[in-house]
C-alpha cells in the first residue's frame, strides 16, 4: 500500500501536474510537497542563490495553502530529494521534468534523471510546462510495461500492480537486432561480431524473450530501438503511463540508461514509472 508520497515542486502550485498526478492516483495516501529554493551560476559551480527573506516567506505561504510541505534552503535538489527517498518512510516519489528551455531545463534535467537513476524508491515522473503533455492525472487505466526481464524490471511491474491494482497492464519486450548487449543469457554466439553469429543470436534472444513473456503472464515481442518503441507507443494515446526499470549505475550501464531509460523519462509525453534494483539502497 502507497503510504507516503513525495512530491518535489520545482514551483509551489496547487496546479503542477506532478501534485495533480500524486493526488489523483493516490488519494489515501499522505502527499508531502517539497519544494527547494532555487539555485543559480557561478562560474562552472552551481552554488545557493541568495534568497530574500520576502521570497522565502511567499514560498512558505503558498506551501502553507497547498496544506503544509517542506522547505529547504539547499543547494543540492537532487540530493535533498534522495535523502528523504532513502530514510525508509517514503514509497514513492511523484515529479515533474521537462518543460523549460536553457539553463532551468538543463537544471531541472539533471535533477530528474539523477533522482531516478538513484532513488532506492519508485519513481513517477511527469512532463511539465508543455501545452497537450503530461497526460491524465484522472488515474490510471492503462499501463504499458516495458521488460527487460531484470531484477529492477520485476521491481517496477509488481510496484504497478501494487500501486494501479484496476489499471490493465500490457507487457513488452523490445529485441534490439544490431546491439551488442543482450538483457538475457544467450550461450557464446551472444558474444560474436559477424553477421551470421547475430542473426543465430537474435534467434536465441527472440525464443528466450517468448519463454520468460509466458513466466510473466503473456507479452508483446517485437524489434527495434527500445527508446523509439517505448515513446512511439507513449505518443499513440492509448496508454495513461509506461513502466519501467533502471539498473544503470556506472560505466557502459550508465551510459546505457541514458541512451534508454533516461531518454524516455525526458521525452515521454506521458508520466513514466520506474523502478531500480531490489537491494538499491543509496543515499547520499
């Protein structure tokens, strides 16, 4: 059962789409708003902005209107965000990401994409600030889950169940032909460069996708690049939200979330859920 959610507000308002999105879905659930004072440029660091007492006053006010939140004077969103995701007494964290241009955008990004590549709880992101994105914040009916059959994918599928019991869920598995990584175990010829050791592999991943769709209740398997499936489904209106898992952390991993994961939290127009591994348990 969803708890306690948390709601980070890049803008204290009671229309955000990421607050709309925590209430709609999670009625019975203790929303707490966050909202941490703006940072600004300093040479290549990015330090604390000077905050009049004015401004932190109205911030104070209108969290106060909303029924109360959080107010911090720190330098460090992303790591304001995960510390609370990490003390054990949140079960999901709701934000927004997108939706401005230059600096703020860049800002705002990277608060997002770290939350999300870090949090040891889910995450739902929202798109914010651009007319016709974001999605419906009414609940959620159908979800679109994309698996790669990995600990941090189980996670994310069985938080949905848990958390949208009356949504109906589709799973999906998308074979990318030309990569030189696989998301299963294949025997030696998943190692091999030439073109008919990666036809013979393909063949492998294909029949050991099909195999763990049917552990999973049933799936769609197709081909192609996962990020351009996933945002292409996303765009076709027919689901309220994808789902999906991040296990990236360092290195090739992390490089490959953001050519995947990261890239769809960036550009879905509909909110995304992720999850990462069942032992993440970071906090800065």
């Amino acid at each position: 059962m969803i708890k306690r959610v948390l709601v980070p507000l890049e803008t204290v308002d009671a229309a955000h789409p990421a607050l709309r999105a925590a209430q709609a879905n999670f009625p019975e659930a203790r929303v707490c708003p966050l909202h941490v004072l703006p940072v600004g440029p300093t040479g290549a660091e990015f330090v604390l902005a000077a905050v009049p007492a004015r401004a932190y006053e109205e911030a104070r006010t209108r969290l106060n209107a909303l029924g109360g939140g959080e107010l911090l004077s720190g330098g460090d969103p992303a790591g304001e965000i995960l510390r609370r995701a990490g003390s054990g007494i949140i079960d999901l964290i709701v934000m927004g990401t997108g939706g401005k241009r230059g600096l703020p955008r860049l800002l705002l990004g990277s608060v997002a994409e770290r939350v999300v590549r870090e949090s040891p709880v889910p995450v739902l992101t929202v798109r914010t600030g651009e007319p016709g994105m974001g999605g419906s914040f009414a609940g959620f009916r159908r979800l679109l889950v994309l698996t790669d059959f990995s600990p941090a994918a189980h996670r994310a599928h069985d938080f949905a169940r848990e958390a949208f019991p009356a949504a109906q869920m589709e799973v999906l598995h998308v074979v990318s032909a030309g990569s030189l990584q696989t998301p299963v175990p294949l025997t030696p010829a998943g190692r091999a460069v030439n073109a008919a050791a990666l036809v013979a592999r393909n063949q492998e991943w294909r029949r050991e996708a099909r195999h763990r769709l049917r552990e999973l209740g049933g799936g769609e398997l197709v081909e192609g690049d996962p990020a351009d499936v996933a945002l292409g489904r996303a765009w076709s209106g027919k689901y309220d939200a994808l789902v999906l898992g991040t296990a990236a952390k360092t290195g090739l991993e992390r490089l490959l979330f953001g050519s995947v994961a990261g890239r769809v939290v960036r550009e879905s127009p509909i909110p995304v859920l992720t999850a990462g591994e069942p032992t993440l348990r970071r906090t800065p």
